[in-house]
C-alpha cells in the first residue's frame, strides 16, 4: 500500500486517468465510431491513500459467477477495463485483508470512457456508510458545527440517524464531538447512537466508534442511561479490525469493551484496574467494580435527596 496525496488530489487522478500507467494504452479512450466502452476508476482506503494491487472485476448482471473482465489496480490506485461491450455491470474490488467490499453497478458506452468515482476500501463495509467527506472528522469545525446544529434544529427521525452516521470518523475510534456540538441538546443523537449500537448490528469498530461519541456527548441529562449502555458495553468481547496495512501481530489487541471502560473511568474519574488488551473474561473483577461503584453512586444520590 502507498501513502499519497488527500482525497482531492484522488479526484484529480481520476479525471487524468489516460496520464497514468494503468490507462496509459487508453489515451484518449475508445474513439467516437467504437462499438464498445471502457470504465477506468482509482481506489483509496480510509485514510485517502491510494492501493496498489487490487483486484477489479466486473460481472454481467445475472450471469454465470465468471467476471467478464478482470483488472488490477497501479501504484496510483487505478485500474482500467477495455473494450467492454455496452451494458450495465457489477463492479467488486478486492485486496487481501481487507474483508468483501459492497459492490458497485456501472455503465459501459459504445465509443465512452467511464470515468468513476473513487471506490474506498472499508475495514468494515455496510451501514452505516460514510464518505470522508461526510464525515464529521474530515470537515472545517465550522461546518461541521453548522451541519450538526441544522440536523439537531430538524429534529426529525430521519436527521438525527444523518448526524449519528456523520460521528462516524474515518480514522480510528476518536472524535472530538464535543466541539461538534457545542451548544446542543446532545439526549436526541446520544440515544440514538446508543440505539444503533443496542438494536441493530454493527461490527467491532463502528460500534467502538459510537461508544466513544457516547462518552463525549455526555452530560447531566443522558448520564444515568449512559452508564447503564456502558456496563454492558464492558462485555462486548470483540477485537477490533487491524489496519490491513500493518504487520501481522504487530498491535496490541483492542476491544471494544477497552473502549468502553475507558470512557467509563473518564466519565467517573476513577480508575477500576482494567487490563487493555485482555478479553472480558479477564477482567471480571474490574467489571464487577464498576457495577459495584454505580449502585454506590445511585445509593449516595438517593441519601443527598
């Protein structure tokens, strides 16, 4: 995998596509009077560098399992399939360690070079999706906090699920949500966060990911339920997804009960002996301390009433 330029320049590439190796024996695509098209595309993973040596096929809707055509992508990221006969496709990209990406339908023109945007490679595809660019961790503070204020103003359904799917980041767990939504009622996205992660199924990161946005969106009128999500967050025995490009066993394992428990002891500024790194199962103690300390908690406001 090569590190390389921002998203922007990604989008550049693509409109270059004929400038580059892959596309190199394309120059100017197909000419006018061809009877068949050509689909170029570049790909990136979450962090916007470009990767090399990945897999692209494309398959003839409902057709036998054989791809029709098969191509691999440059050290840019780019790939190209010539001389493809018009009709519309299925395009999947695939690189070892990274798991099965979603695919994508594409269009093949008589005489056209189809130029597409840029697949990105997620370490766990599926909903909720979010681009780097609508994510809250790829824009300017300001916009972010106006697209955060606009969607918590609405307060409908549908735009608090868009501001909880915005708080996914791209790169990693953290997010500083509270500069995000600085002078917002935060009990409409924090239940909704906690709902995504109770009712439906999210892999190990994304549901990492809304922990911690959780734990920065907390305050006096979410607490009582955030403590109850987050002890029993404490046993999600999940390993969070390496990065595919680094080493095997080259990191210290994560689980999501980590992220948990350490949002908790922020929260509570108390410390419960957690061993990170180490599987729930291991650290049965530290959870029964931390269901011991929040029935204390309970208890002492019930007496100061």
């Amino acid at each position: 995998m090569r590190r390389s330029r921002p998203l922007l320049a990604g989008l550049v590439l693509v409109l270059t596509l004929p400038c580059l190796p892959a596309a190199a024996q394309a120059q100017a695509g197909p000419s006018s009077e061809a009877t068949t098209g050509w689909i170029c595309g570049v790909v990136i993973d979450e962090s916007q560098a470009f990767i090399e040596g990945v897999e692209a096929k494309l398959f003839a809707p409902a057709a036998a399992a054989e791809p029709v055509a098969v191509a691999t992508s440059d050290p840019h990221g780019v790939f190209c399939f010539q001389d493809v006969a018009p009709g519309f496709y299925d395009l999947r990209v695939s690189k070892e360690r990274w798991p099965p990406q979603q695919s994508r339908q594409v269009e093949a023109r008589a005489g056209l070079l189809n130029r597409l945007l840029p697949f990105e490679l997620e370490l766990e595809p599926g909903e909720p999706r979010v681009s780097f660019d609508d994510s809250f961790d790829g824009m300017p503070l300001s916009l972010a906090r106006s697209v955060m204020g606009r969607l918590l103003d609405q307060g409908d359904t549908s735009s608090i699920r868009e501001a909880a799917r915005r708080l996914l980041p791209k790169r990693g767990v953290r997010i500083e949500v509270g500069r995000i939504a600085v002078g917002n009622d935060p009990k409409p996205l924090c239940d909704e966060l906690m709902r995504q992660v109770e009712s439906s199924y999210l892999p190990p990161l994304k549901t990492a990911r809304y922990i911690f946005a959780v734990g920065e969106l907390v305050d006096g009128r979410t607490k009582d339920n955030v403590m109850l999500f987050l002890l029993r967050k404490l046993r999600d025995g999940r390993l969070l997804p390496s990065p595919p490009g680094s080493p095997l066993g080259s990191e210290s394992p994560v689980y999501v009960s980590d992220i948990a428990m350490e949002v908790y002891s922020r929260l509570n500024n108390h410390d419960f002996k957690w061993k990170y790194g180490q599987p729930p199962s291991q650290n049965q103690s530290s959870i029964a301390a931390a269901r011991t300390w929040w029935d204390q908690e309970l208890q002492r406001r019930e007496k100061r009433k």
